[in-house]
C-alpha cells in the first residue's frame, strides 16, 4: 500500500511539474508573440507637431498694370499644425495673424493693405525615424485681403481698388532635426501663389502678383 502512495505521489508531482512547464513554456510563447506589438505600439509616435517659426517674406511683385506696383518684404511670425496620418505623410496648416504691407508705384509709397494668407500642404517625410527627417510638400493657398487703403492723392485720380480674394498652389521643401523624442529645429521653404486683379475706377487694370518665396526657421513639438 505504501509503495502505491509513493508510486502516485511521484506521479503527480511529475504531473505537477509537467503542468508547471507547460504554463512557462505557453507564457513564453505568449510573451514571445506579444513582444514585438508592444514594441511596436510603443514605438509609435504621437500623431500632432506644431512647429513656431521666424518666416521671411520675399515678395516677387510682378505687375501687369503698367503702374510698376510692389509690396515691402517683411519677416513675421507664423504657427503650423501637422497631423500624421502614416509616419511618412502628414497634412501641414499654417497659419499667422493678417499681415500689414505697403504698396509702392516705382519707389513711391501709395498705399497700404492687409493679407491673411493660411496655407494647406500635404507633405511626404523621407526619414520618419531619423535624426534629420527632411520633406517635400504640395498644396493650396487661400490669401484674403483686407483694409485696402490709397493715398487721397491716388484715389481721387484713380479710384483704385483690388480683388480681394487670392487662391493659389504651394511648394515646400524642409527639414526637421530632432533634438530629442519631442522637440526638433525646423527649416522651410516654400513658394505660393498669391496674386490680385487691380481696377481703376471699376475697370480691369492688370493683375499684381506677390507670389511671395518664404523662408522659415523655427522650433517644432511632438506631442
């Protein structure tokens, strides 16, 4: 009887044993398959960046009115917000509070106006998991312009006034460099078409072209 018990008491600490393998072996195997998800959840970037930028506008101030128009360069800050909708594609607004310019027949002063220009590009990031992540962009521009206002001198002898609406293309090139996981400095180009229709006295004139050449440098968050 005695030989019995101990026959079944090794039997079920072997069966024990077995079981307890059984369980490391299975948690392994769990732990083993789950591994590279969560790494790979874990490496998973927050989707939103806003970059704050020092942005230079150089204006090409193309005229067809005959009147040698032109607007001042001026440098002023902007905002953009960038969603990821994949690690290497991304929608960029940018955005910044309407601008004042002057306007200028030859080298004469003759007016001023103010332009809201936002700015909507998608862009494709080449190096998504890199130091340095440059990329290209493409979009639409939309320039509304306010407060419009001449010298009397050139309003009463030609009533002028513009268009006040401007939609047109966007091309950017930039590069972020990632100063740790969330902060990086931030370097772009771009060039947009913004462009009015220009009346005297309720008559087409021409068409100015600011099509403006803008550089920035600025700091970016990765939330």
């Amino acid at each position: 009887m005695n030989v019995l018990r101990s026959r079944a008491a090794r039997v079920s600490s072997a069966a024990s044993s077995g079981a307890a393998s059984a369980l490391v072996a299975a948690a392994a195997a769990v732990v083993g398959l789950c591994a590279p998800v969560m790494a790979q959840a874990q490496s998973v970037e927050n989707p939103w960046l806003v970059r704050v930028r020092a942005l230079h506008l150089d204006s090409a101030n193309k005229d067809s009115t005959g009147l040698d128009l032109s607007i001042n360069n001026k440098t002023f800050p902007d905002v953009d917000v960038s969603y990821f909708f994949t690690p290497n594609i991304a929608a960029e607004l940018v955005l910044t509070y309407p601008q004042k310019q002057r306007i200028y027949s030859g080298d004469t002063q003759i007016g001023t106006l103010k332009h809201l220009p936002p700015t909507l590009t998608v862009q494709y990031h080449f190096n998504p998991a890199g130091q340095v992540r440059p990329y290209v962009g493409a979009g639409l521009n939309y320039t509304h312009f306010s407060s419009v206002r001449f010298d009397s001198a050139v309003q009463a002898a030609l009533e002028p006034s513009i268009k006040h609406n401007s939609f047109g293309l966007a091309a950017q090139a930039g590069v972020d460099v990632m100063l740790d996981k969330q902060w990086s400095l931030n370097f772009d180009i771009k060039k947009v078409q913004i462009r009015t229709k220009v009346s005297s006295a309720g008559t087409e004139v021409g068409k100015f072209k600011v099509d403006p050449l803008l550089i920035g440098v600025g700091v970016g968050y990765r939330f």
